[in-house]
C-alpha cells in the first residue's frame, strides 16, 4: 500500500509539473521589461516569449505579435522552442506509459513485472523531459542575465526574468521529483534462494555383514 501511494503521488506530481511545462511554453512572459519614456502617456511595459512579443500601454491595452520568420530567429532562441516542445512531447508519453504502470489501473495486471517496468520506465521519461525543461529554461534564464549586466545594452531595453520561467523552473523540478517516484515506488523483491536439502540418513545397521 506505501508504494502504491508514492507511485500515485509521484504521478500527480509529474503530471502537474507536465501542465506547468505546457503554460510555460505558452506564455509570452519569458522576459519582460517595464519602462517610461519621454512622454508618462506612452508608457509601455514589453514582454518577450518563445513564439510572440507583446507591449502593454499604460492605458491596459495589450498588442502582441507573433515572430514572422522561424529562420531570422536566433539559434539559441530556436533550441529553445525545440527543447520545450521535446519537454511536451515526452511528458505526454510519460502520461501514457505511467498510467499503463499504475497498480490502480486494470491493464497489465496478468503481469505484475511488466507492470512495474512500466511504471519505472514511464518515471525516467519524467525525468527527461523535465530536464530538458530546465536545461531550456536555464540557458534562456542565463542569456537574460547576461544582457542585463552588459553595459553595452541600452538601460530603457534591458530585460529581466518573466513569469513564464519561473513557472518552467517550478514545473521541470516537479515533473523530476514525480519522476523520481515513480522510479522508487516499485518494491523490490526479495531474492528467492533454492530450498535447502537435507542430507539422506543412513539406514540403520542391522548388524549383518554383507560380502
């Protein structure tokens, strides 16, 4: 019973943290930067995603755009998309796996070993995919900071860290944490030793002698 609710437990929290990855890909809010200019009416607050660019104006209204061209992106931008859709897609299959794995689930029960593989194995692509989440979000988190502490870049163009990664931060450690459950939550057996034999007793003499 222990293990089946770490395993339950390790699920929900990979799927959460699955859910938490979508949104974080979703949001523009990758970096954003709030500033006034010259005039106090034309304050705009920027914000800059994976797939769209959005200004806010003072007066609450919200343009975005969305990137024209995928090959005018830059590369670091591009691996990042491609690291986050990996991140979906493999928590999908994840879910997949994870519930087939599940002791609640009926599939597979024929087989209890297999049954647990599944489980692990569903466990280990968690963890995959939410370090691949981590990998994105940090490099992106990286190249943020690295612009903002350049003294070259202009101080009114200067980004700084989004919501959307501290939810990517939030939802890769989720999904390794519920991977890693799942990968723990299966009990070990036992190792089975062949059956100790006793040794035949001698028969009893009988106190003839046999030539």
């Amino acid at each position: 019973m222990a293990s089946g609710g770490l395993q339950l437990l390790g699920f929900v929290l990979a799927f959460m943290g699955w859910i938490g990855i979508i949104i974080s890909t979703a949001m523009p809010q990758w970096k954003m930067a709030s500033y006034a200019g010259d005039n106090i009416v034309t304050a705009q607050a920027l914000y800059e995603g994976l797939w769209m660019s959005c200004a806010m104006q003072s007066t609450g209204q919200i343009q975005c755009k969305v990137y024209d061209s995928l090959l005018k992106l830059e590369s670091s931008l591009q691996a990042t998309r491609a690291l986050m859709v990996a991140a979906i897609l493999l928590g999908l299959v994840g879910v997949f796996v994870a519930v087939t794995g599940m002791k609640c689930m009926k599939c597979m029960e024929d087989d209890q070993v297999k049954k647990m593989r599944m489980a692990v194995f569903g466990g280990v692509i968690f963890i995959i995919a939410g370090l691949a989440a981590l990998v994105a979000t940090s490099w992106y988190g990286n190249r943020v900071a690295r612009a903002f502490y350049d003294p070259f870049t202009p101080v009114n163009t200067r980004f700084e860290f989004g919501s959307a990664l501290f939810i990517g931060w939030a939802a890769a450690s989720l999904a390794i944490l519920g991977g890693a459950f799942l990968c723990c939550s299966c009990p070990r057996r036992e190792t089975s030793y062949p059956p100790t034999r006793g040794y035949p007793k001698n028969a009893p003499s009988t106190g003839k002698d046999y030539v």
